[in-house]
C-alpha cells in the first residue's frame, strides 16, 4: 500500500514535539516536509526545534522556515506555556542540517505539484504560512486534498474567553483558509482536551529508556501543571490529534459545520464562528469539526511511537 503523503506546518511546541514523534512513527505516512512558523516561540526556534526532532525520530525530512510574524497583527508567543525555548525544561543537541532555502510556502507548494490532489496538510500552529502560500499560488486549493488543523473551538477559547492560539495568533490568516475552498478536518479544543495523559499516566514514562520518551517527560512537566491549574484532567495533547485523526478517522466523531473566523471585534478576536449549535446556517459548509476521540488508542498509540526505539 502507498504511503500517504503529508506536510506538516508547525511552530514546536511540546505538542508539537508529541505530534511529530507519533507522525514518524505511523509507516501509512510519508512525511515530505515540515514548514515552521513563528508561534510558540519565534520563528528561528520553532525551526531549530523542528530540525532537532528530526535527528530526534531519525528521519531527515526537510525543514522550511516561513513566516516570522503574523500578517496584520503583532506577534504573540506561547512562552508561559512551552517554555523560553519551546521544550519546557528539556533541550535536545543542536542539529547538523540546516533548514532548506526555500519559504515555507515555496517548499509547500512544490509538494502539493508533485502530489497533486492527494497531500495532506497538517497545521499544528497559526496559518500564516498556509494563507501566504494560497496568495502567492492561486492554484494551491486545487492541489492539496485537505487540511487537518488543530486549532479554533466551537464553544470556548484559550488564548481568550472566545479564541484559541493558533487561530488568535493570526486571525487573518485563518479567515483566508477557512475561505480558501480547501476541505478542512477542525479538530479544535472541544476533541484535543480528550486527548490527554492523567497524571499517573505521564509519571510512569519517567521511568522509560527511551530517548523521546525521557525528552518528552521532562518537557512537558511545566505544562502539565499549568493544565491540572487549570482544571483539566491531565496534559492535553493538542497537536497530535489531526495526526491520529489522519491514519485512524474511524476512533473520531464530528460534524460537518460552517466555520469563519471574527477578525474585526476586539472582544471576539480569533473566535471561530460555526453553526453548529445555532438555529441559523451559513450557506457554506465548509469544515468537519472533530468532537469526540477514542483517548485510550490515542494514548495507546502515542506511548507506543514515544518507547520505540528507532
């Protein structure tokens, strides 16, 4: 069987350490290139990070560095969660690759050339890369078959009262994928708050001889106790879930919603708009919005690619 083939566009993040450890690890993918936007921390780290994973799972993918700040709006990072470097506590050895020449975007689009009609993009952090690859080639909604996003909410937020990061980090841009006619598989807070670790669950990694899985514990310690702070059960795991989401759709449930981001009101900024609670509906359907997971083969199936030895 074919392998599918992926892009990845990311801003590591300790979830997105977690999400690109579980993509290396499924043999149904075929990682063509990771692209990094500046998110979490800025954009020279996220590319660093990017470039120390990949010596992490032992795969050379290529890494593109993209944009280094929203299109309109001014940078706001994710440091009081993922640390001043972006791995909370831990680090990983500097890595001997450098990052490709080309933009993020540049790097995007030949992927979605040489596959047309079949690449699968996954966004783990703000769209601003994704909205300048569809300015820059109008042809691009043609070539990707879909786009796997975590981020927006259909009832909360987390950056906000009303928005979740990766849409509040640039509203802009998210508009311009939501309007972009490319399908999109939303898998926002309300089904990535299910994906957690409870807390004797991420004790027991400590114990492991794993290299990822010893990264992964000591990086993730601050963020768990900010979410158990916050009242959830354990350390949600945002950024792996359109990765599960990609190779496992059968363990998901949603629904197919109309979904448009506010980027005019101060008080609503980044909130993702939907239907799907709501008497009146847009015209456009145009998102599958991710509700419920199967945690336990989620879980199962993330212990598995963080012990395995590569």
């Amino acid at each position: 069987m074919s392998k599918i083939p992926v892009w990845i566009d990311c801003d590591p993040g300790v979830d997105d350490a977690a999400a690109i450890i579980l993509a290396a690890d499924r043999k149904e993918l075929n990682i063509l290139g990771i692209s990094t936007v500046a998110g979490n921390v800025p954009l020279s780290l996220t590319t660093a990070n990017a470039l120390k994973l990949g010596d992490l799972v032992g795969q050379a993918y290529p890494v593109y560095a993209g944009a280094d700040r929203p299109l309109l709006r001014p940078y706001h990072d994710g440091r009081d969660f993922h640390g001043a470097e972006g791995f909370g506590s831990a680090d990983l050895p500097v890595s001997l690759r450098q990052a490709e020449e080309e933009k993020a975007w540049e790097g995007l689009y030949a992927a979605a050339k040489a596959n047309p009609g079949t690449l699968e993009l996954v966004t783990m952090g703000p769209l601003t890369n994704i909205a300048i690859a569809l300015e820059t080639y109008p042809d691009l909604p043609k070539l990707v078959h879909r786009i796997l996003m975590m981020g927006g909410s259909v009832t909360r937020g987390n950056r906000t009262p009303c928005a979740e990061y990766n849409i509040f980090a640039d509203p802009e841009a998210a508009q311009a994928v939501f309007r972009s006619g490319i399908p999109i598989v939303m898998c926002g807070l309300e089904v990535t708050e299910q994906a957690y670790i409870l807390p004797e669950e991420w004790a027991a990694l400590e114990d492991s001889f794993s290299e990822k899985t010893r990264f992964f514990h000591k990086a993730s310690t601050h963020i768990l106790e900010m979410n158990l702070e916050n009242g959830h059960s354990g350390f949600c795991i945002h950024d792996a879930v359109p990765i599960f989401y990609l190779v496992h759709p059968e363990l998901f449930e949603g629904e197919t919603a109309g979904v448009f981001v506010e980027t005019q009101s101060d008080l609503t900024l980044g909130k993702t708009v939907t239907d799907l609670y709501s008497d009146r509906q847009f015209e456009e359907k145009n998102a599958f919005v991710v509700l419920k997971i199967d945690r336990e083969a989620f879980l199962l199936a993330l212990l598995h690619a963080l012990e395995k030895e590569d």
